[in-house]
C-alpha cells in the first residue's frame, strides 16, 4: 500500500491488537505518550538494537560499545550547555489556562476553539515566551534540602565525551574512532505524540566518531551514507528516505553541520536519525570545566582534541519506522490479509511450527520435535491453535517470515512445508534440513518485494 | 584461587583495566557508586540478559516478554505500596552531621570515631529514627507547580502487574503462565556500595509466574531451582551458591515466602536474586486501586486471581557474581597469568584470531580472511599487535575461551591451531572447518575447571 494511505492509527491498532505497543499505565488512564513494549514489541526492539550495535561494533574494527549512567553527574550537563541552553520558550494563555511552545503556535490548538491557533482569536491572551529546561530533575540522597540536584541524561552522547579518555587509552586506539552507546533517555517535552515518534522517555542509539580535525568533512559525508544504507540493509524502501541538511540558522548550537535523515512517516516526511558534525565542542568544553585535557596525544608527540561525527537515531523511532514500512494490506484468495513485511533479522519471530491437523499425535509429534530443533538458534513459534488459514494469517500479522508446516506427507516422507510470507509460495524441504536452512535464510542477504 | 582469598579490589581492578567497568562521571570525580560499563562490560551484561531473556522465554512455551516504562502513572505506587511503606529508617548524629540506617548502625562507622559505631560512642547525639521514601521523584511537565510529581520507578514488577490483563488476553494464556522483563530501576540508597552490589541506578531481569491459587507453593519450590540451576548452567560452582529462606519478620509486605539466592561474594554470603512468593497481593491492590478487575476466567466461567511467583536477579549483580566465580590466578611456565573463566555464551569476545606473525603478509591475509568469516556470526577479535603470548595473555584477562593462531603451518596445509583458555590445550584443525567448530563450540554444554 502506498504510504499516504496508511494512517498512524493502523498502525497503532496492528500494535496493540497483536501485543507489541501497549499505551503505559492503562489501567491508571495512562501518561501522556509513553507506552509499554509487549511481546512482539520487544522482541523486534531488541532485534533494531542488536543489528545497530553489530553494524557498529561487530562488523568494524574501528568503534567500541559503551554503556554509561542515565544519572551523571550533574557537572556534565552544565560543561555540556545542556543546564543553560536545552529549553523551550513557551508561553501561557491567560483566557484558557493553556500552554505552548511560542516557536511552534502554528500547529497548537486554542483551548477555547480548536480550530484555532493560539493567538488568532481575541479572546487569546498570550504572556511573553519563558524559556523552560527540558531536562527531568531528581535529587540524589535522601533528603531535598541537603541531596544533589541531578538530571536525568537527554541523550546518551555527553556519558561517551566523558569517557573519552578512558577508551582512548584502554582500547588503544588512533582517530578515526568511534564510540557507541544505546540507552534510555528523558526530555519533559511539553508537546509529545504520534505515537513512538515523540515520547518524554526514549531510547537512543548514539555513536561518536572522533576524527582527525582536517578529515571531518569526509567523515560526515562517509556516515551519513553509511547510515542510510543500514535502514534500507533492513528493509526500509530507498523511496521513502531522503537527507535533509538543516539551514545554518536551525543548527544547534555545537554544531557546524547537521543533516537529517527523513523517514516518509504517515504524518508526512520527518526525522528518523540526525547526523552532525559536532566539530570539537564536547570534548573542549569538558576538557575545561574537568581540568582533564581531553585530546589525542600520537606516537610522535602530535597532539590535536580530535572532531566528533555522531549519527544519533532512537530505537523507537526507528522500529516505528521499521513497522510502518512493513505494513502491507492485501487481497489473497478474496480474503483481505495485513502482513508486516519486516526484515526476517527484524521480525520477532523468525519461524512458526505448525501441525497440519492439532490432534493427530504423529503430527504434533514431528512438529515438537523440529520446534526444539529449530529454537535451540532462533526465536520460533509453535502454534496448534484454529485452522491453518488463521495461523498463518496471525503469523503474517507479527511479520514472520517462515512457516513450517508438517501435514500428512511429512509422516510418508520426512518433509515438511516452508511457507514464505511475501510471495505465499510453498515449497517442501527435507524436516532435517530445516534448521541449516533456517540459519541460512537468516544471513543471505534479503529483499521483501515492496511496492514503490 | 579461592573464594576468600579473592577481595573486591581485584575484580575491579580487572574491570578498570580492561575497560569492563568504570566508575561513572570519573573526570568530574564520579558520583558515589554510579558506574559506566565499557565494551567488554556492555557486551558481557548483554550476553548475560540474552540468556536470561533465551532461558526465560526462548526455551520455554509459557512466558512472555514485557519491557514498560521507567516512569508509570503514580497511582501504580500507590497502590503497589510503595508510596507509603517503601522507606528506610534514618537517624542523623547531631554531633558529627552524618546519616545512618536506624535499622544496620553495625555496619556504618561513626563519623567522628571511624572504629567505633554511631552511638557506640559519648559523643554521639542521635536522633529518632525518621523514614525517609527510597524513590526518586521527578516532575512531568515543564513547570514544577503544576507538573505532576512521579517517580522513578524503583522495581520492574509493577509494570508487569499492570499489563497483566493486556497479556493474559492477547497471548491467548491461562495459569500457569509468565511475564518477563528487563530494566533500569533507581533506589535512592543511602548507603551504596561495594562495586556493582549496590548501586542507585540498577537494572533488573525480573519474571512475574502467575498460578493458581492452589499451585503457588510449588511453583515457588520450582523456581528456586530452576534459577539455581541457572546460574550453574552458565559457570557459577554450586559450592558458591546457597538458598536461604527468609524468617517471617524478614518478609515484605507483599510476601508469603521469599527465599534467596545467595552467592559467595567476596564481601561474604550475599543476595544474588530473590525468589517471593507474592500471593495475589498486588493484582489484588491493582485490581482496587485502578477498578479494572485483574483475574483469570476460564471457559468455564472459573474465575480467580492467579498467585504470583517472582524471581527477581539483578543484572548488575548477576554479572559481578560471573566475574567473581571465573577470576583466577595462576602460574604458567614460571608466569602468572591471570584468567576469568567465563562460560563461552557469557563472555564477550568469544574468539581471538591472530596471525603469528604480524608482518607476515601472508598470515594476515589468512587470519583476516578467517576473522571475516568467523564475525558473520559471533563477536571476534582480530589481534596482531605485540608477541604472541602477550596477545593471549590480553584474551585471558577479558575471558575468550578460544583463540585461534594463523602461523607457518597455515601456509603449508590450510590448518590452524585452536588454543584453550581453561586448559591451553592447543590443536589444530582445517581453517575451512573453524566457523562450524566455533558454532558448535558455543553450543555444547560446558563445563570449566574450576577449582572447589
């Protein structure tokens, strides 16, 4: 289907209906855009994150993993620009008691007539804009008075800059180097939604590539590449990506360059990952405010505070991505079937096991057995549960790419079915072949057939 | 060596350098027991959550993963209890301007005297002990006035609690039945300590089994040994584990019967996971507080509130508890080598390829051709710097259980030789065979030589 077709709310509705996204707190009416990962959900998120961390860790010789704390010390934040600098202006309605970002009227609603923007109508009374901290603050200790006002991190790259030093020494490295980190991350935004898109608490996916000052630009131009080509590796259309390089009067204020890469979303094109040139802000600025000199010494005595390159996606952004992709309706046999058409590394299931008839015992007998097989390697599924036509049908709904089948030959012939979830087409491989060719399956490289 | 000849000190000596832990915030002079993981940590404690995750729902039909906020709705502590009974009592010294636990002045020193306990001495001026709430609060919403005060949340399990009911209707389940979930909590201790035992930041594996009522004492002996076994499967020596079932006015206020694992620590016998029995304690308060009824009704109109068995590890602490069980000193033709012998599934790199010698054009083209081959599939290292037994030393210290050297035979017959971590047996095999020796390798079950 195409993409301006598909609504957010299918997705939504696939998500809940089939257990990977539930709204956070239900039963407590919510909280505002957060919401809890079920089954399927997490096993696709870990699956995002395990193919990110490969892909930067693995498959290189060049980057490390690190995992720091979501509470640093709260020096980091003020080196960082963060205490001063991370806010939003927003302003007050004095008539509606409501409140907005003063940068953004133009897509909030006015609490008296929604159909308007704050600030169309006369009855709106605006204050002048305040700029406010995003950063969720907590104290360490025990007690207000006496405890240490601390911050939960907003992104996960200021715990790299503070162990730069560390790795640099420890994994004996020369730039160009990278350090990679995966974690949760927290921003009080006043206007969360759409779903994963935008939520107060969030996963990143953060690497920093700290370069060699002269050989930035290459860089730069080197991940931005290198990233488009991990999302479309795992199945995401070329046709719904594009780079968007920020204006100089967007850039943040470390940056020197920035470029977005822009998913077609349903609610239209917006940022799945931003990369930026972070230039040598970081590491000079912890540099000053630590008394640690942050830089690379060489071999000959060179010395220079290396430039940062950093691709920074979310995790949860990305799996929307991934599943919004994947969202696929069609038409079978006159019968309608939705089918996410994931990635089999991303998929959460990788294979179903299915007894052609539940109460024949020889059946479920083979059908166990190669499901302890098959298990022993990869996340399958054993389902012996209605007809065959609706265990597939719940099979492509969860994105599975595989089903094995054992019906009335295996028991003459020892072969079983595989069912591919694209194409629908059917073919009989040997039961003892069906774990190598599972495994197989899983490392050839993969293309879904995708409209457009 | 043995477990009392092993003090913390070494453990995180090893840790610092070879670049598994460091203490968190370092160059801003860290933040009193927070950590960062580097990469052989990060991969380390993923392989332990991966086979906790794998043990818990890969390998059984009858659990399901969950992965909910940090922050939850506030009334889920209310009635959870934690808002009103999840506190510390504390008592402050007038005298010398400390804190203490009311509950362990034993253990804490005297801020004055350092040999003496507070109280012990005249100077002393204690005051009433005061319960002082161990989770940490944050605001949601961009102005403390009107922000909604909620915490952080400082167990998992509650997010399970709440979603009981989305799971038990869409994962098609009936008692017995599991949800299992890994995160970050935060307990606002006041007194942290002893490398990652204790630590305000923690992330924890923790898994609600839902029974019936009637079923509740077995289940609870069940999962005390499967968890033990665990633990065992993947290195732990039983010798240094034991269960030690707590008194009744030990337990929780949620608990009918809690038993701990306990782990020979090098601080002595210590928690290493609770197994509680939780009784319907919390679907019951759930069900209460949010007026959504959390019980289990069977076809046939049975209708109950299902018992809860939890075992609760903490990954932090699981990880420290392999590292301390696989640390060993040894001698080795006349040198000490010191060697963590980490089950191959949990330790981070699981293979080493190394060309003999690094300039030797040949060999490395070999070895890299083989280390290409072998990363397909597991995390390798490609090590060429420095004298052989210098490089497998470096792998003994971070625990890869096998390594592989390119040298003048490679050239002549396409073998390579595979060395042992635990045993430095070496022999060789066919260079094409080392991917599926390596499969299996990790496969098999595994048992190391460790003394007592």
């Amino acid at each position: 289907m195409t993409a301006d077709a598909l609504t957010m709310d299918k997705i939504v509705s696939l998500a809940r209906r089939r257990g990977f996204v539930f709204p956070s707190s239900e039963i407590y009416g919510g909280l505002g855009s957060a919401y809890d990962y079920g089954h399927y959900g997490v096993l696709a998120k870990n699956n995002v994150k395990a193919r990110w961390l490969e892909a930067m860790t693995q498959e290189r010789d060049d980057i490390v993993a690190l995992d720091s704390a979501i509470i640093l010390n709260p020096r980091v934040w003020e080196a960082s620009g963060h205490v001063a600098g991370f806010t939003d202006p927003l302003v007050d309605c004095r008539t509606c008691k409501l409140r907005f970002r003063a940068d953004d009227l133009a897509s909030a609603q006015c609490g008296r007539k929604p159909s308007k923007h704050p600030g169309e109508t006369e009855e709106c009374d605006l204050t002048e804009p305040r700029r406010f901290n995003l950063m969720f603050e907590t104290h360490l200790g025990p007690m207000h008075e006496t405890a240490d006002k601390v911050y939960l991190r907003p992104e996960t790259a200021q715990g790299i800059f503070v162990n730069f030093k560390n790795v640099l020494q420890l994994a004996r490295r020369t730039p160009p180097f990278g350090i990679a980190q995966i974690g949760k991350s927290f921003r009080n935004e006043i206007t969360p939604g759409n779903f994963l898109f935008r939520t107060r608490e969030f996963e990143q996916m953060e690497m920093e590539y700290f370069v060699p000052p002269d050989e930035a630009d290459r860089w730069y131009a080197y991940w931005i590449e290198e990233r488009l080509g991990w999302y479309t590796r795992y199945g995401i259309r070329p046709g719904h990506l594009r780079v968007r390089e920020h204006d100089a009067d967007e850039l943040s204020h470390y940056s020197k360059a920035t470029s977005d890469i822009e998913y077609l979303f349903p609610i239209g094109w917006s940022e799945l990952e931003g990369i930026a040139n972070r230039g040598d802000f970081d590491l000079t600025q912890h540099s000053e405010h630590s008394g640690t000199k942050l830089e690379y010494v060489g071999p000959d005595g060179e010395r220079y505070t290396p430039h940062v390159i950093e691709p920074a996606g979310g995790v949860d952004r990305a799996l929307l991505a991934f599943l919004v992709d994947a969202y696929d309706e069609e038409v079978v046999a006159e019968r309608e079937r939705v089918v996410l058409r994931l990635h089999p590394r991303i998929a959460p299931v990788k294979a179903a096991v299915l007894p052609l008839i539940a109460k024949d015992e020889q059946m479920v007998s083979r059908a166990r057995s190669l499901y302890e097989d098959l298990r022993r390697r990869h996340v399958v599924e054993y389902d012996d549960g209605g007809a065959i036509g609706r265990r597939y049908r719940r099979q492509d709904e969860i994105g599975t790419p595989f089903a094995f089948t054992i019906d009335e030959q295996t028991l003459e012939d020892d072969t079983v079915t595989v069912r591919d979830r694209d194409s629908l087409a059917q073919k009989r491989i040997s039961i003892d072949s069906a774990r190598a060719w599972m495994d197989d399956a899983l490392e050839r490289p993969w293309n879904t057939p995708k409209a457009g």
